[in-house]
C-alpha cells in the first residue's frame, strides 16, 4: 500500500498524522509526506527562499525519523490557493506516488492554506483518474481514497472521526521527528503563542518542553475521539489509550465500508 499526505506547509503532515505515519512506515507501508508550499513565511525574523531551504533540510531529518519520503512543491507559503497550477501539481504528486490513500486538510481550516488545499486535494480527487488532465503523468487505474487530517473547528461542520488511531507506542518517534524542526517547535510558533521565553537553550531541555507544550493538543485530540477509538478498540481498550489520531473519509474518491478503511489503517 502507498500513502500520501499532503500538508500546506512543512511540519502540518507530521503535526496532524506523523505517529499514523510512523506506524504505516513501520509495517512495511510506503509513506510520502508532501509540502504544497516551502514554508517560506513561517518565522518572526527569517523568510523566503533561506527559510525555505532551512525548513527542507529539518522536513528531510523528520521524515528520516519517521521511515517516510519528503518533498515540497514550493509553492509560496501564504499563497496556496485552489489554481490551476497548484492542482495540477498535486494530481502529478498523487500519480507519481501511486497513491492507495490521500490526506490532506479539511477545506474549512483556520489557516487559507490549509483550506485551499484541501480544496485542491478535492478537485484533484476525480481528475488523478482523468487520462486528459495532466497528460504527462499516466493516469491512476484506481482512485485512491481520500481523506482529511483531523481539526477542531465547528462550521460549516465539525469534523468527524471516520477511522482513529492509537499511536501511544510511537509517540516517542512523532515528538523526535518535530524535535527535528527547530524553526517551527522552538522559534516561530512559541513566538506566535506568546511562549517564546519558555524555551530552553539546550536541546535536551528543548526536546523535554516540546512535550510540555504540544501534548496538550495531543491529549485533548484523543479524549475528543475516544468514542472513535472505542467503536474500533473496544471500549476497555480505548478507555487507557493515552494518544490518538484520527481521520474522516472525503466523500470525493474511493468509498470503502468502515471495514476496509480500518483494514488500510494501522492498529
């Protein structure tokens, strides 16, 4: 099986889903973490194509923690938008990867880029099938399923957790590999949040903090799912997961019964 996961920025896929993609690469799946943009406004004091070129190397050290590929299609950070460009780039990475399954963000997101692209992985969810769009990239035979990463955000609906995974015993690997992103985890978003001063100097007490200040998120993701985590757990088992990661199935692409999407997914 051949995954892919299409986040806006460096950082967004491995945020989302990195312990779901440990887990894949672990047992054997092929896994390819994509970056529609490079990241090239995401700091307080660095930018364009040095940021970008700074953000590769960390995205490239992440994957090799998580046993996934890494690549960007560089386009502008701030300026994913649904065009005709983006989209066609996206439906060649999609074909290029031979794509099982496809995640990306849901198109109402707080961030635009997160909405636009998931509303580029919307569109290209029938034409990866088209023989005439993107006619230098052979068209794929099948069409892969299509997914969203999880969010918090209520209109025009809330998120639903169609598939959840327990990914307790790799969470280890998931904070090492956003350990291996300094410009996001101990720069740019701790300034955005006002936590700047917390910060250790030290990387141990850097990779020590990083759990302190994302496990909230982490936590309250998984207590928000345990009712997902149950349906495919069981209740008891779910009751002492202590992370999860969940998914909802677009309703565009490949339509698989609850139990075949839980099959293609790790447990």
């Amino acid at each position: 099986m051949r995954v892919i996961m299409i986040g806006a920025h460096p950082d967004d896929s491995e945020y989302y889903a990195g312990g779901t993609a440990a887990m894949w690469a672990a047992s054997g799946v092929d896994v390819q973490i994509v970056a529609i943009s490079g990241g090239d406004a995401g700091h307080q004091s660095e930018g364009g194509g040095a940021l970008a070129r700074r953000r590769a190397i960390e995205s490239r050290k992440s994957a090799e923690i998580l046993g996934v590929s890494w690549r960007t299609l560089d386009f502008h950070d701030g300026g994913v938008i649904p065009s005709i460009e983006v989209r066609e780039a996206v439906i060649r990475a999609i074909r290029d990867w031979q794509a099982d399954i496809a995640i990306s963000h849901r198109p109402n997101d707080y961030h635009p880029d997160h909405r636009y692209a998931g509303m580029v992985m919307q569109d290209a969810a029938y034409l990866v099938a088209v023989p005439n769009i993107c006619p230098d990239t052979p068209r794929l035979e099948k069409n892969p399923v299509f997914m969203y990463f999880l969010d918090e955000f209520q209109k025009p609906q809330p998120f639903r957790a169609d598939v959840a995974v327990d990914v307790t015993g790799v969470m280890k690997t998931k904070y090492d590999a956003l350990h291996a992103m300094d410009s996001q985890m101990y720069e740019w978003l701790p300034w955005m949040d006002g936590r700047l001063d917390e910060v250790p100097d030290d990387m141990p007490g850097r990779r020590a903090w990083l759990e302190t200040y994302l496990g909230p998120d982490f936590v309250r993701w998984t207590d928000n799912h345990r009712e997902a985590l149950a349906e495919r757990y069981g209740d008891s088992y779910a009751a002492k997961v202590k992370f999860g990661e969940s998914f909802e199935l677009c309703e565009y692409g490949r339509q698989p019964t609850r139990d075949e999407l839980w099959e293609m997914f790790p447990r």
